[in-house]
C-alpha cells in the first residue's frame, strides 16, 4: 500500500511534438479500461515518480520508453534516477516491460514494449492481461491441406560443361613458355551482426567499451542470441539495461549478461510426439522482463515486474530507508542525554 503524499508536486513538462517515436513494433503500449485522466492522478505517488508518471502518461502509443530517451526530455532527473523511479512504477501496478514476438517461423523476432496502465494493477491483473495478449498473439493452428498426388519428378538434364581451353602445343623444339601463378588475394570476410553488435556497445554506453580481441572472444555468444530470433537493437538493449554506476570488467559483465539473459528458443514445429498434421505447440509470444535488469520470465514469477534478486534488493532498501532514524530524534536524544549527565556531576 502506497503512502500519500499530498506536498505539491513538480508541473508535468508537456510533450514536445519531436519527441522520438520507437521503432515499429516497439515503445509504449496502453492497456485497456483506464481512469479517466484527472489532475490527482499518481497522487499516492512520490513527488519524483509522480512527475515521471504524469510526462510517461501523456506519451503517445509507441513513444520511445528507453531510460536515455525519457532522461533527454527531463533534465530534472538523470538517467539512474530515472530507471529507480520506472522500477517504483513497476511495483505500484503502472508499466511493465515485456518482449514480444513477432513474425512466423523463421522469421520470429523479439521486440521491446512497455505496456502502460494510469490505473494502478496488481500482479493478478497484470498476469491476466498479458496471458490475453499472448493468447491472441499465438498463431492460429492452419488445418492441414489434403496434398495433391506428386507425380514422379523426371531427372533434371546433366549441366552442361564448358569445354576447357587448352594452349597450343609449342612447336618443336622449344620449351613451354610458363608465368609465374600470382597469389590469389584471400578473400575479405565482413564482421558478423553479432561481432558489430558487441563492437557498438562502446558507442552505446562508455561502460562496456569492448576491444577487438574481446568482441571476437564473445561473437559465438552473441551469435547465439541472435540465432533465437532477436536482433542486434533487441541484444544491445538488453546488455545496456540496468548497468550499475561502475563496470570494473567490461568483457567479464558482458560475457555473463550474454550468458544469464540469453531468451528462449521458439519452437517452430510440432515439439509433442502425438501431434495431428496441421497443429503446432504455439510458444508464449510474450514475456515478462525485470524493470530492473531485464531477466525475461513468465508474468507469475516477476511479481511486480521485478525478478526475484532485484525485488529482494528493492525490498532491503525499503526497509533500510524505513529503519533510518529520524535526524531531529537524533539531536532530541543527544541533548537529553548531555542534560543527565550534567544532572549526574557532583555539585
């Protein structure tokens, strides 16, 4: 239950018209059945999370939801500030963060979104709400097609050979004029997606600047994520996410990022083995992410958007902010005590 906090609160800064748009398929979504707006909306809230609520409300569906892009437009708050005040909106029922996937078989993709409610939601709601999504996101079973009888296929012709050119044979006498072979030059190979992906995370975040030595250690790892369906946007997000304010080892974080995060596969054919023809096992088409750090699971097991580790964290500094002693008790006990113990002087 959420503390009123009735001390004014800082104006809403309005929606500049340029506020960037996320990619197609991403960035802000909102859900169904909201309160109307009204000027005490996220009263409950903390002055800092309220102005964060109040700018990320009036956000248009599909709005970019990054913490850098949302910092940008509000210079009160830095980036750190930011993700603690989506992580309290996470808890409070506002938002949470999920991957969603798109495309058919071979061309499934994982895509962010931040679904959105003014409402305040508990973790019931929000698990019923996402399980409707992913219900009608899942693919439809197609009915199997009767086939038509294959005629047998005729061979396919031999392909024809070029004639090989042959050099005149030399005249009598004379010795075969021969040219030195110049070696062939070894043919230059492109960096792979997921060696450019690791390469931009410099770019990204000065944090998890990468060598070239480190970016071909890690390529197979990252390669992997990709081979799952997710894309390079989708990879470098979810190694960005939730840093801590220092990174003392940039290839170490980067290899166990890769390694505890990496998302599931997505099965694209029948996994059970009394399958009738025509049927699939449809995968979930949507999961959960931590607001914290990221780590994909069902919606039943990130009780307020929050893994198990970071809502343990999130709960620790709840209770240290809580059992800290009031500053003006602190003083109010030490000037009692200097009065006793000037009391307790011999006269």
């Amino acid at each position: 239950m959420a503390t009123p906090h009735f001390s004014s609160a800082l104006s809403v800064p309005a929606v500049p018209a340029a506020y960037p748009l996320a990619k197609p398929g991403y960035g802000k979504r909102s859900t169904p059945g909201q309160q109307t707006r009204t000027r005490d909306d996220f009263a409950a809230l903390p002055t800092r999370e309220r102005y964060v609520a109040g700018f990320v409300d009036h956000l248009p569906d599909g709005a970019a939801m990054s913490i850098k892009h949302l910092a940008k437009q509000l210079p009160l708050y830095g980036q750190q500030a930011i993700s603690t005040a989506l992580k309290a909106l996470s808890v409070a029922g506002h938002l949470r963060r999920v991957r969603c996937a798109v495309g058919e078989g071979d061309e499934t993709r994982w895509v962010f979104r931040t679904f959105w409610s003014r409402t305040a939601r508990d973790n019931e709601w929000w698990t019923t709400y996402l399980a409707t999504e992913n219900a009608t996101r899942s693919p439809t079973p197609a009915a199997a097609a009767p086939r038509a009888p294959s005629a047998p296929a005729e061979p396919p012709a031999p392909a024809a050979v070029p004639q090989q050119r042959t050099a005149p044979d030399p005249a009598p006498g004379t010795a075969p004029e021969t040219a030195p072979a110049a070696p062939a030059p070894a043919p230059a190979t492109a960096p792979s997606a997921a060696y450019l992906a690791l390469a931009e995370l410099g770019r990204k975040d000065i944090r998890l600047a990468l060598s070239a030595d480190d970016c071909a250690a890690l390529e197979a790892l990252a390669a992997e994520w990709l081979a799952r369906g997710v894309d390079a946007d989708y990879l470098t997000a979810a190694l960005t996410a939730g840093l801590p304010a220092q990174v003392d080892c940039p290839p170490r974080f980067v290899r166990r990022r890769l390694t505890d995060k990496i998302p599931p596969r997505l099965p694209t054919r029948p996994t059970t083995p009394n399958a009738s023809p025509g049927t699939s096992t449809a995968a979930p088409r949507i999961l959960m992410e931590c607001t914290e750090c990221g780590r994909p699971g069902q919606p039943e097991a990130l009780p307020d958007g929050l893994c198990r580790p970071c809502r343990a964290a999130h709960s620790e500094g709840h209770e240290a902010e809580a059992g800290s002693p009031d500053p003006t008790e602190i003083a109010a006990v030490k000037t009692h005590m200097a009065n006793l113990r000037t009391l307790l002087k011999p006269v």
